[in-house]
C-alpha cells in the first residue's frame, strides 16, 4: 500500500519548499537560458546547469521566506 510508503505530517514543512522549488527553478531557469542561448545544441546542458544553481539558491530562500509569506497570506484573506 502507498499509504504505508507516506512520510510523516511534520514533513510537509520542508518537502513543500522542495517540490515547489525544484518545479519552479525547472521552469524559470528553462525560459531565461532559453531566452538567452535560443534552441541549440548546447541549451540542455546550460539549462541543467543553470537549473541546479538556481535551486541550490532557491530551496533554502523558500525555507527562510515561506513563513513570513504564510502570516501575510494569513493578514490577506479571510480563514476558510
């Protein structure tokens, strides 16, 4: 069963960051090398490049902001 497989509820503190910024630098840093090598030949091995730095930055910057986004997210809208 996959349930048995499910890490435990105080997880969901780090590895929300980390699936949010892997997906995200895969995104951004694909668009900015695309933008700037264009499609050739070299763009996969720059892209990866580039999508590893910027996750290197990235997932410990969402450790340290995501807290002050939630209170202010929490300031915003109403609770549910």
């Amino acid at each position: 069963m996959i349930s048995s497989y499910r890490l435990p509820a105080r997880a969901a503190v780090f590895v929300m960051p980390l699936l949010l910024s892997i997906l995200m630098t895969f995104v951004v840093s694909g668009i900015a090398t695309l933008r700037t090598l264009g499609l050739t030949p070299a763009f996969p091995s720059a892209w990866m490049g580039a999508w590893g730095l910027s996750w290197l930055v990235a997932f410990p910057v969402l450790l340290l902001v995501l807290p002050i986004v939630r209170r202010l997210v929490g300031l915003i809208c109403r609770p549910a």
